[in-house]
C-alpha cells in the first residue's frame, strides 16, 4: 500500500513529521518518508546550505522513493505521476486544517525561469487529492497504522481516529 500524507515541506513541519513518525509501528517506520525531516537533516548536517537546496534533493528522493513498487507512507508531497492508495494531510498538530504549502508557492515564483526546476514544483498533490484532514501526531499515527493494515475501510477507521483525538483531549490514553 502507498499513503501520501501532505505536509508542507517547510522547517516547522520537520517536528510534526517526527512526532507522527515516532509512533508509527517499528514496520512501518522502515517504509516511512518524512520529508521536512529529511530537509532539516540535509541543512543541519550542511550538506546543502539551505532549505531551497533542500527542498529539490528531497523532491528527488520522494520521487524515486513513489517510483518503487514497495509500500511507502510519505510525509509531504510529490507530483501526481506517482499513485497512491491513499492520500491524506496533515497542516496543523493541534486542528485539521487544509492543506496549503506556502513555501513550496514561494519557490514555484522563485524558480519560474529555471524548466528544470519548476517541473519539480509543479503538478504536486494539493489539497483536494486529500480525503481526510489530520491532526495530532498520536492518533494520526495510529489512524496511518490501522489504514495501512487493513482493507480501506476509511469510514470505520476515521471513527476510530475521532474517538481517540476525543479521548486524548479528553484526558485518557
């Protein structure tokens, strides 16, 4: 199975990747993408200078990684030419909220005379690809979880996931 989640490949996202990656199945976390998490590895690391550079390396990867004919869950996005089963966003931890990417828009302005580059820009998931909004890294952990193991039942699977952002808000684990 292939999951997208749409996460704006941008700094604050790194943390939201991470926290819905730290509690996925230790099977899932080897068939996990998390690309702001990526990109603040490459910038902290140095092995590009900034998030610009960054965000097309990551890209790259995202593409090859969408290409392969293995299960994978990314977290952020890449063109329409590759498939998913699922496609699904994560904007905020704290509401589920559109997803919009403000970043990625600052750099197809940026970019709009290099052919190259603007091809990696252009024709990525948006919003409306997406069939449910997420928040909370938990629950939408265990929500990626009980999606990727089960036939795509999203209805029964989506209650579940409201009744646990309700419990954890709640107070109970």
């Amino acid at each position: 199975m292939k999951i997208l989640v749409l996460m704006p490949l941008q700094e604050q996202s790194a943390y939201m990747a991470m926290g819905i990656y730290k509690n996925l199945p230790s099977k899932l976390k080897d068939k996990t993408f998390c690309m702001p998490s990526f990109m603040d590895y490459l910038v902290s690391t140095k092995i590009v200078p900034n998030w610009e550079y960054a965000l097309f390396d990551t890209l790259l990867v995202a593409e090859k990684m969408a290409a392969l004919d293995e299960d994978v869950i990314i977290l952020g996005n890449t063109k329409k030419d590759y498939t998913f089963d699922a496609v699904f966003n994560f904007q905020d931890i704290d509401e589920s909220l559109p997803y919009e990417d403000k970043f990625i828009d600052t750099m197809r302005e940026k970019v709009k005379s290099e052919e190259l580059l603007t091809n990696k820009v252009t024709n990525l998931y948006t919003q409306a690809d997406s069939k449910l909004s997420l928040h909370n890294c938990l629950a939408a952990a265990d929500f990626l979880a009980a999606y990727f193991d089960t036939d795509p039942r999203l209805d029964e699977i989506k209650q579940e996931y409201l009744k646990k952002l309700q419990d954890l808000k709640d107070g109970n684990k």
